[in-house]
C-alpha cells in the first residue's frame, strides 16, 4: 500500500489516471446522490468499445444508522463480448487507498476477461467518482519547491480536512464499509457470485468482502497481499531496505551493471549520509515546463524517490544509476523522479480516513527505532502519526489482526523485490486459505512493468478464473521471466 494512487501491478493495472470508458450513449456523468438503494443508469464517457454499461447506486455514508447523507457509487461494466455470457462476473478492487476503480477501464487484462464475462469497476466511497476526498498537498506547479515539502504537510492536512468536513462524514470512510458497499452494487448488478481481482491495499477490501460475504464470492486474485497483520506504515523502512538491497545484489551479480557501478552498495550508502549531513540543491523544473528552480532536497526526499522507483520493476532497473549519479554529485535525476510522482495526481483523503483508522493506530511503539538504520529512516512513521492527530478516525476494525479463513480458490501474485507487500506477507495471508495458491514473480516490484516474459502471468491469471480453482495451474513459465537490463547511462 502506498500513499498515492497505485493499484494492480501494471501487467494488470496501468498506473495513470484513464479516463472512464464510453457507452452507447454520450454526455456528462452526473455526479447527483439519489434515495439509498436506487440504482441509476447515467450516460458514459467516451473512451472504450462497448458494450459498456455505466450506472450509479446510491448508499448510505453512514451505514450504523442508515439515514443521512448518501454516497452515489459511480459503477462501469464492460459487458462480455460472448452474448452467452457466463454468470459470474470480475470486480476489480483498486490499491492506495485512493485510486479508483473506474481509473483502470483500459486494462488490457479487463478486455481479455470481458470475452466471456462482465468486468466490474466500482469507484470505492471517497474515491473517483464516489465522492472523491481529494487532498492538494504538493504545488501549485509554479512553488517547485512545495513538491519537496513533508509527506504530509500539517497545514495543508489541516486544511483538507477542514474543506472535506463540509460534504463528507470522514470516519465512515473505511474498508468495512466499502465490503457492504460492493455488496449492495454487486445485488443491484444482478450478480448471484463474483470473482475478486484486488491489488495491494485492494487485496485486504477483497478479503473483507470474502469474509462477510463468502457464498457470494467464486474466485480471488490478490496482487500483493495485505495482511490484517499489517499496519502501515510500520516495516516501510525495513521492507524498502530489503527490496533495495536484493536489488543492488542483483546489479552486483549482472556483469554489465557490475562493470558500470562496481561500488554500488557502498555509494548508495554513501549518498544518504551525505544527505542527512547536508540537504542537496538541484535545479529543475516543474513537468509543465514551468521556469527552472532551484530546490532543496533533504535525505527524506530521495528516500522516498528511490522507494517509489523500486514499487515498478522498470523504474527500479534505472535505481543503480541514479544512486551513482547522486554520489557523483548529480543529485537531478533523483529530484525529478520524486517531482514527477508528487506532480502526477493528488494525494488522497481517502487514505488518511482508512489508514488512520485501521493501520497508524495499531504501529507499534518502537516502530521508529525500528526503522530508523534503514535508508528509508523512520520519517513516515513520525509524519503519519502526527497527520492523524488532525484527521478523525472510525471505529477498531473488527477484522484486525484476524486471518481470513475461508475455501475459496484464492491465487495470490507478489513480486519478489516488493518494497511494501513482501513475498512473506502473502504466505501469511494464504496460510488460513486451505485452497490458495501463492505464486512469486522473479525481480518483481510491487508492479511488475518493465519485466519479460509477463505473459506467464496472464496466463496464469486467466486460467485461474476459467478454471474456478488452483488446481493443476502449470506455473513452470514463471522461471523465465527476467530484467532486459540495468540502465547504464542516462
């Protein structure tokens, strides 16, 4: 999970924001609430193939008291191709928390599943479409240096919160209450039983909804597994540090990015002490090609840039150069990265609502301790905690720290070199799931764009659905996924 919008590895998800897909007919998407319960069909946005079905159901935000405000989901079907459709469509449950569902339409997977089957995308409360509780913590685009800022800026969380206060209740924005949402859609829909694909922070509202509702649910993906163990941002550190290190052993054992970076490990290290001592300066300029800047970028920063750029198996094959570069001086390339990512959308409230009402307060006392050796340090601990201070939070989560069990066929997808859903974490998630299967992608980051071979992962997704089960899926084609390469030279 991650605090901007991220869901579905790219072999599933395409990161960027798309625009949702066009129907039959056109026109503006209204975004009006109507009575609870009462299922609307809207116009779509243009965009995709139909036939396309777009649609509103409206539910309560408060659903302890069912009265009040209402929410109005903003809901896409592909509908099959096949007009003897099988029965049983796929939900796809999108990552963050923030990122909406209806953002992830063009995947390419979604139209080689929409043969045969609908395809559901579901903007989750506070996301999208769904009343969107978007938060502007970085810019505007002329104060570059604003990109540098905190994680989360006290003031401006103070302000978000302030201006969101005024059309949503923030405590009623949880994973429970998403699971009842997705229900309420999926009997709208006219759906007896569904299929699950969730990435990252949507695999722990996928296994939420297997718990309350499991005889509705056929089959599940989970693309890097969340445990109800797992309280972010506890660990970050540490798992940056162990994906970061695999990573620079991997370049190590790589002759052309040994020959290039013979002292990776050692300038990498070298790199975040000096910035620590001393901030970097580094001229750039905003992606909209405003006027170039001078900024200050502190250790926290270029922590957070390398981090991200090992969350994609693409991004992270440029991490050796871009570290020896820095330790040359050239601290640009790093400093652009992490102006790009903070550029490319806004962070968003429905983060803050979840995690600090099911993760920040559950992160154990000597977390910071924990994680402060690590590359990463402990900052996103210290800056979480103090955000939620200034943010309301929900109820305990009944579901935590409590394994779901259940005999639903489950598949579970990681990346070998996550640095935010190891590997280790899904074993715990599929230890409870007598019928899952757990599956590593070699040099995988949390996505795995960028990587061959990747048609062994659709496959494998594919036939799973098809198949209802597990059982006999052949995954000897995943030994031959591979890096094509470290980027040497810029």
């Amino acid at each position: 999970m991650a605090s901007r919008r991220f869901g579905l590895a790219p072999v599933v998800v395409m990161l960027a924001a798309l625009s949702v897909v066009a129907g039959c007919r056109r026109g503006p998407v209204a975004a009006a609430s109507g009575p609870a319960g009462v299922l609307t069909e809207e116009d779509c946005p243009e965009g995709a193939e139909p036939p396309v079905r777009c649609a509103r159901l409206s539910v309560f935000e408060n659903r302890a008291t069912k009265s009040g405000r209402t929410i109005p989901l903003r809901i896409v079907v592909l509908r099959a191709r096949d007009p003897n459709r099988l029965p049983d469509p796929v939900f796809y449950l999108a990552g963050g928390p923030g990122q909406a569902a209806t953002e992830l339409i063009r995947l390419r997977t979604a139209y080689a599943l929409r043969s045969t089957r609908d395809v559901v995308f579901v903007d989750q409360r506070g996301t999208g479409g769904s009343n969107g509780l978007t938060c502007a913590f970085y810019g505007p685009p002329h104060d570059v240096q604003s990109y540098f800022d905190h994680f989360l800026p006290p003031a401006k969380v103070r302000a978000c919160r302030q201006d969101l206060e005024a059309r949503a209740d923030l405590a009623q924005y949880t994973t429970a209450n998403a699971a009842d949402d997705l229900d309420e859609v999926r009997a709208a829909l006219g759906y007896d039983r569904i299929n699950l694909i969730g990435g990252s922070y949507g695999t722990r509202l996928a296994m939420e909804f297997v718990r309350r509702y499991e005889p509705r649910v056929r089959t599940v993906i989970l693309d890097g597994a969340v445990a109800t163990s797992s309280h972010m941002p506890e660990r970050f550190g540490q798992r940056a540090q162990r994906a970061l290190d695999a990573l620079l052993e991997e370049c190590a054992a790589d002759s052309g990015c040994r020959g290039a970076f013979p002292s990776i490990r050692e300038e990498a290290k070298a790199v975040f002490q000096r910035l620590a001592a001393e901030p970097a300066r580094v001229s750039l300029s905003h992606p909209a090609g405003l006027r170039v800047a001078e900024i200050v970028m502190t250790r926290e920063n270029a922590a957070e840039a390398i981090r991200y750029m090992t969350y994609s198996s693409r991004d992270a094959s440029n991490v050796p150069l871009y570290l020896h570069s820095a330790y040359q001086g050239n601290f640009a390339p790093i400093a652009a990265f992490l102006l790009r990512h903070r550029a490319d959308g806004s962070f968003d409230g429905l983060y803050l609502s979840a995690t600090c009402t099911e993760d920040v307060p559950f992160v154990a006392a000597g977390a910071e301790r924990e994680d402060e050796a690590t590359y990463l340090g402990s900052y996103r601990i210290r800056e979480q905690r103090a955000a939620c201070t200034d943010w309301p939070g929900g109820a305990k989560p009944e579901w935590l720290n409590r394994p779901v069990a259940s005999q639903v066929p489950v598949l579970l997808i990681s990346g070998a070199l996550d640095p935010v859903t190891a590997p280790a974490e899904a074993a715990d998630v599929a230890a409870s799931l007598p019928r899952a299967l757990h599956v590593t992608v070699p040099f995988g980051g949390h996505s795995y764009n960028g990587l061959s071979g990747l048609e062994c992962v659709d496959r494998l997704r594919n036939e799973f659905i098809a198949r209802g089960s597990a059982d006999g899926l052949d995954t000897q084609c995943l030994a031959r996924i591979s890096r094509p390469g470290f980027a040497l030279q810029h």
